[in-house]
C-alpha cells in the first residue's frame, strides 16, 4: 500500500466516522476518570430516552424520575481535551520495516491516527519530539490538514542524534493534566525493564497509548531482490554468514515475548498497546483494538443497563 493510500485512509477515519463514535472511541482509549471531556457540564444541548449502547453514567436521574423511565442528557462541553503525541525521534527510527518503510514513518501515521480523531473532537494536541540532543514541542493550531504539514514539516531533520528514551518518559511524566491522554510513538528496540518501570509509572496518573513499531528481522535470509539491511546505527551489512532461518526465527521468537511481555504490562494499568511493522498493518491494528474495546463497553453496558434492571425487578 502507496504512503498516499494510507494517508487517505487516516483522513477517512477521522472525516467517515459519526461524532459520538468518535468520542466514545478516545473515551475508551482515555478510560474513565473524573472529567467533563465525555460529557461536559454546560447547558443542556439534548434530552432523549436511555437507549442500549448510552453510558449509563449520562442518565439524568432527575429527569428520569419525572418522565417515569431513564432519560439521557447531553451537556454541551465547556472544555477541550488535551492529547500529547511523543514521538522518539533518535536516529535509531531510520531503521528499515518489513514493508520498507522507515520505523518513524509508520510511528508518524500511527500518530496522524490519533490526530484524526482527536482533531474531530476539538481537542487541544500538542506534539513532541525527542532525541538525545533536545526535547522539542512543535506549536500547532489548526485542522487535520494542518497538522499534516506541521507533522511532515517536523520530520525533515538530519536524523543524526541517538534516542533518550529516559528523557521522554520523564517529560510525559512531568505533564501536569492527568486526565491527558498520552501516545507515546517508539520502536520495539528502545524499552528496556527500566524504561517499562518508567511506563508504569506514567501510566499510574495518565490514560497511555504505546506505539510499538516492529523493524525487519536483520537475519531473515534475502531474496535476490533484496539488498543486505543496514545497522540503523553504525550504518554496516549485517554479514551473510549470519543470516539463516535458525537466527531469524529466535530474533523473532524473543521479540515475540518481549512484546507479549510488554502488553501484558501495560494491560494491567489499563494501557494499550499497539505494535506493528507497518503502516496498513498499524491502521488495521488501531482500528481492531478500538472495536474489540467498544464492543466489550458495549456488552457491558447492556448488561447493566437500566432497563434489564427495571425489568428484573418487575420480575
């Protein structure tokens, strides 16, 4: 799939999709918490009845004891949410993806995902990039399309500097809004235990999303129409003696584990992750996650709603 193909599938995402799903998608994403983001607390904008799929928590119980059944109100937002988008930009994410693309370019569309959507809520993105040399947050004011260019604009750098990944999580640590919902965009090489130390504890006060980009296997034997890959770092061919399937399919089964490992992590503070090694398989990746979390809200929500409840106690 062409880069444009996959650019017009993010702006579909965020333009196709109908308002209210788009904020219970980020809201499943940012968990619940004590805000008005979801909801807001301004002037009345609509009153309906409780239909299966509404939050159960916009119920206005006042308003439902007068009509005599469950009635749900939408409370124009006084506020916009705030979503930061980090990104590692150490010259580590040159490396090369199973697709061919370069690690921060498939980072950099995962993030426009994100964009799409929060943009299409209003909220408040801030961006940040990261290597050893500075910590930078871009300004941005504007649309979708502006933060396309804002985002291709900031990607035209020399990649010489290495990755601080410490620094990074610190800065995310560091941002005051606990309600802020934070992506962090990374490949699957930066993450040691201590940085996943580091994760846990960003992810104890924030709502946290990792973007895991997976790189070529090194030592997966070439085709004739593939050239030796290059060390992201020391810019050397990885000898042919030791590219086997053998090599290739431990590489493989480690970093299978240690994502596995990762996620496994991340689950239990409520945190996703999504890893891939490529663009298209980072959308399909992104999109699955959001409807397997709406569809099990979904269950939930059905399964406490006020109507079986009204009707079990009728029984």
């Amino acid at each position: 799939m062409s880069s444009q193909t996959i650019r017009r599938k993010i702006e579909a995402l965020g333009t196709q999709i109908a308002l209210p799903t788009v904020r219970k998608t980020l809201g499943v994403l940012e968990g619940e918490h004590a805000s008005g983001r979801h909801g807001g607390a301004g002037d009345i904008m609509d009153v309906r009845a409780y239909a299966p799929g509404d939050e159960s928590r916009l119920i206005d119980w006042k308003t439902s004891a007068r009509q005599g059944q469950p009635m749900v109100v939408q409370r124009e937002r006084l506020a916009t949410s705030r979503v930061w988008l980090l990104m590692d930009v150490g010259r580590e994410m040159t490396g090369v993806c199973s697709s061919g693309e370069r690690a921060y370019e498939v980072a950099a569309n995962a993030l426009r995902m994100f964009a799409a959507l929060s943009l299409r809520r209003s909220d408040d993105v801030s961006i940040v990039f990261s290597d050893e040399a500075s910590i930078t947050r871009i300004p941005f004011n504007g649309g979708f399309a502006q933060f396309e260019r804002t985002l291709d604009k900031a990607l035209e750098r020399q990649w010489t500097h290495r990755r601080n990944i410490d620094a990074l999580l610190e800065y995310a640590r560091r941002i005051k809004d606990r309600n802020a919902l934070i992506v962090l965009a990374t490949d699957e090489h930066a993450l040691s235990e201590g940085q996943i130390a580091g994760l846990r504890r960003i992810a104890r006060t924030h709502p946290l999303v990792l973007i895991d980009v997976a790189t070529l296997n090194p030592f997966t034997p070439l085709s004739r129409h593939h050239a030796a890959p290059l060390d992201g770092v020391t810019g050397r061919r990885v000898p042919a003696f030791m590219r086997s399937a053998v090599s290739a399919r431990e590489v493989e089964t480690h970093r299978h584990y240690m994502a596995a490992s990762l996620e496994q992590e991340l689950n239990r503070t409520g945190s996703f992750l999504i890893r891939a090694d490529s663009s298209e398989e980072m959308f399909d990746r992104f999109v699955h996650l959001v409807s397997v979390a709406l569809a099990r809200t979904t269950r939930n929500q059905l399964g406490s709603s006020p109507e079986l409840q009204l009707a079990g106690d009728r029984r």
